[in-house]
C-alpha cells in the first residue's frame, strides 16, 4: 500500500562547517594566485621571481619565423619556456641586456632548426618578486563574490555541498531500503522474465542456469521497487519535464567540454538513453516527495563526522558487494562440485568492450511521465 510510505524514519545530515575550514580553503585559494609586486631597480632577480623581456633570437646570425618577442613573461625556477632558458636569467635586473644560449626543443614549430643553437638577445623590462595575496574585499571581488565576508559564505556552502550529495545518498537508501520491505504479491511472471533477462545479459547458458535463483530474487525485487515508487509517483501526480532533461544534458555537456557534438549526437542516435536519464530524474523526484512526507531526524554533524560516516558507509558497502561475490561463488561451486565428472572446465568468455556508460534508474523500469 503507498500510503505506508507517509511516516517513515530518515536521516538527514546537515554539515555545519566550521570558519576555520573555510578560512583555511580561502588560504589554500590565495596560495594558488599569481601575484607580483615591482621591485626595485636594483634588485637581482632569483629563482620564483617574474621577470619580462623582449627578445629577438638568432640560429647562425640568421633570423627566423617567430624569432622576436615582446613582453615575454617567465617565473624564475620553472623552466617551462626553452630548457635551461630560465636559470640564465638568475641575476639579472630591469634595463639589463642579456644573451641567452640554448637549442631549440624537439617540438619546435621549425622542423629544420630543432636542435639547433640559438642566441637569444633579451632586454629586461621588469622584475617583479612575489608576494602573498593579502585577504580582503579586492581578493574576494577577483573569485566573484561581492566582499570577503560573502566568499566565506560561498565556500562554506561549496565544503557542504561537497559532502551533500553523497551523505543524500545514505537518505536514499534508507528509503529504498523501506520500499523494498513492502509486501507486493503476484508479480507478473513475465515480468520477472524480462527483468532477469536484463540482469543476465552477456551470461552464458550455463552461468544462467546456476545464477537462476539469485537472479530471480533480485529481479522481483526491482520490479516490486519500481512498480512501488511509480505507483507512488502517480498517486502524488509526480512529472518529468522536457526541460529538467534538457538540464540534465547541459550539466553532461559541462561534464565534457569540447565533445558536445558528440554527446549531442548520442542522445539523438539513443532514444532509450533519454529515457534512462528521464527515469533518473523522475526517481529522484519521487525520493524527494517520500522524503517530504517522512519523519526526518536531521542531524547536525561536523566535516571531520562526515568524513567518518561515509568512510563507513563506503565499507558497509563493499562488504555487501564482496558478500554478494561470494554468495554467488559458493553457488557455482556447490553447483560445480555437482557435475564436476559430467563436463570439462570451459574457457572463459572474453568480456566485451563496455559501451558509454548512460546514467539511468535502477529501481523504475517504465517511465513516460512528461
């Protein structure tokens, strides 16, 4: 009956992050920030300084394509211009001239000149030391936020989001977990057909036979899953719009910047992974609705108990799953122990290629809701 899933218990974890960790974040941002002041006239350059040049370079007293430069600028110590370029400007100060000699890389644009010994003529223009960012408004202003005090809200919210889905997760189960325990009786065997017959895909005949009981057991309890949470979907008039899936496609095009074609042409080539991803969002919908209606103890932890619950959570799991392997190889043991005098031990089948992974539901099978 759906309306036994008004009521039920859930957890719901809230991250209170302390300011400390947010400053500490903020501190590790501003780490990563180039910033230079101008230094004296005077003042030799070392090794993490910046220091700008223009430049006009020779092979053999000849010019060549691209040999001038203006306002070059390198960090000191580096190397990430020409290899063991950086290390002859140690020493030098603003107006100097200084030759420079090194070969030019593999990778050179000028096939021809690749290995070849170039001078390179460089006017110094500036040396600039480096300096911490100091933390205040102007720094928060350069990430986007208004002031100092709305970065620190702003990374406060990204430290709780970072653990928000995954701690959702432990909520979702638990739901799931209630579903599951519903009683549902006179599946359709067809059904149970069809749902072992995904479950089985890429199983030999014989792993078939000797996974039979294991595969029912999961497959009626999917199908008594879904058609539980549609059943509630439908009664709480629960829809998926075109627009949540366009959404969703635009988050995977973020996912994978440069290949939106690609991506794009495979939603269009693969209806069913549209439906996949329309059955992830009208699931999660429906988590959220039965969330709503239960008795949710929300539970104020702190990052370092956060931590320490998913860390348990994680190794619940893999002893489900290593639990689960070994049900599984106990079987085909016994099973094996059986006819080990009737057949020969086969070869293995070598497993195929895995197609691209699509994001779909696990527990909702048909879904068509718009």
């Amino acid at each position: 009956e759906v309306t036994s899933l008004k009521n039920i218990k859930v957890d719901e974890y809230v991250v209170k992050i302390n300011p400390k960790e947010t400053d500490k974040r903020i501190e590790q941002i501003a780490k990563t920030q180039n910033n230079f002041k101008v230094a004296d006239e005077n003042y030799a350059s070392k090794n993490e300084d910046l220091v700008i040049f223009d430049y006009k370079a020779t092979v053999d007293g000849k010019d060549f394509k691209g040999n001038e430069g203006k306002g070059t600028q390198l960090v000191l110590g580096k190397d990430l211009f020409i290899k063991g370029f950086d290390k002859q400007l140690i020493g030098v100060k603003k107006n100097d001239n200084k030759k420079v000699e090194v070969s030019l890389p593999e990778n050179f644009p000028e096939k021809e000149l690749v290995n070849k010994k170039a001078i390179f003529e460089c006017n110094i223009t500036a040396v600039k030391k480096p300096e911490d960012v100091k933390i205040n408004d102007e720094f928060a202003k350069t990430l986007g936020a208004k002031d100092l005090n709305n970065l620190k809200e702003l990374i406060s919210k990204q430290i709780n989001d970072e653990f928000k889905k995954s701690l959702d997760m432990i909520s979702k189960k638990q739901i799931l977990e209630h579903v599951e325990k519903q009683k549902l009786e006179n599946l359709p065997k067809n059904l149970i057909e069809q749902e072992v017959k995904i479950l089985s895909q890429g199983m030999k005949e014989d792993e078939l036979k000797k996974n039979k009981n294991s595969l029912e057991n999961q497959a009626i309890k999917r199908i008594k899953t879904g058609l539980i949470l549609n059943a509630f979907g439908e009664k709480n008039n629960i829809k998926v719009s075109q627009e949540e899936v366009n959404l969703e496609i635009q988050k995977q095009f973020k996912m994978m910047p440069g290949q939106e074609k690609m991506v794009k042409e495979y939603y269009e080539q693969n209806p069913s992974a549209i439906d996949g991803i329309r059955g992830s969002i009208y699931e999660e919908k429906i988590i959220d609705q039965i969330k709503k209606d239960a008795k949710v103890n929300k539970k104020e932890i702190t990052k370092e108990e956060a931590e320490k619950i998913l860390k348990e959570e994680n190794e619940k799991n893999i002893k489900e799953q290593e639990k689960l392997a070994k049900h599984t190889h106990d079987h085909h043991h016994d099973h094996d122990h059986k006819n080990e005098k009737k057949s020969k031990p086969k070869k293995t089948a070598p497993t195929k290629k895995a197609k691209p992974a699509v994001k779909k539901s696990k527990s909702i099978k048909k879904v068509s809701k718009k």
